[in-house]
C-alpha cells in the first residue's frame, strides 16, 4: 500500500482511526501512569510516537487489509518489546573502569577537520561525477 492510499483510507474512514487511537491510548496508559513520563522526556516522545504507529495495525486490521496472522505477529512483537523495555528501564548504568580522555578538545578538534574535508572531497566527486542532483 502507498503512502497516499493509506492517508485516503484515513480521511475516508477516520472515526474508525481515531477509535483505534483512542484504543491505543488507553492500553498503553498504564505505561504512561507507571513511569510518569515528563513532556520533554524523550521516552514521552517515545510513548506518543508508539501509540500513532500501534493504531496503524488496529486499523487496518479493522479495515480488513491485513491478515488477522499479521495482526498477531505484531502483537507479540510489541509485547516482547515492552516486556524488554519495562525490565531494562529500571536498572542502572555503571561504568566500572572510568577512564579519562587526555587533550579532549584537541581529538575533537582534529575529527572535526577530518570530517570536514572528508565531506568536501566527497561531495566534490558527486558534483564531478553526478552533477547536482
């Protein structure tokens, strides 16, 4: 299915969309109420973009163009991850053998030129090559 297909069936059937985006938000607002995300948080972004994309399949399942052996590959995927997600967040990240980075601002300084010239060597070769595109 082609994007513009896909916004078509959207506008053509949106009460059915946002039913299945309302459902979305309320299965995954105990994630939400559990870890109390802040609206900067970039998990809250995380949790936003989530629901928007798990209505997807809700829809189109609703819709009938896709298989219900689809839908369940999906649903399990999405409960593996969330399974990872929930056991992962709440440890800690240590770093044990803490090391310091003599001359810093020197390394950066020199990737910095690196990459500078690297992009214009590059991009030369395009323009010679290819043109503009």
């Amino acid at each position: 299915m082609k994007e513009l297909e896909f916004i078509s069936l959207i506008f053509l059937y949106w009460p059915a969309y946002m039913g299945c985006l309302l459902i979305s938000f309320v299965l995954f607002f105990p994630i939400l109420k559990v870890f109390r995300f802040q609206v900067l948080d970039p998990y809250f972004m995380h949790f936003v973009l989530t629901v928007f994309a798990n209505s997807i399949p809700l829809f189109l399942l609703s819709l009938n163009l896709i298989s219900s052996n689809d839908f369940v590959y999906f649903i399990i995927a999405e409960c593996l991850f969330w399974i990872g997600f929930i056991i992962n967040i709440k440890k800690e990240f240590r770093i044990n053998n803490a090391f310091i980075i003599r001359h810093e601002d020197a390394i950066y300084k020199s990737l910095f030129y690196i990459f500078l010239i690297m992009f214009f060597l590059l991009e030369s070769f395009t323009y010679i090559n290819f043109g503009i595109l």
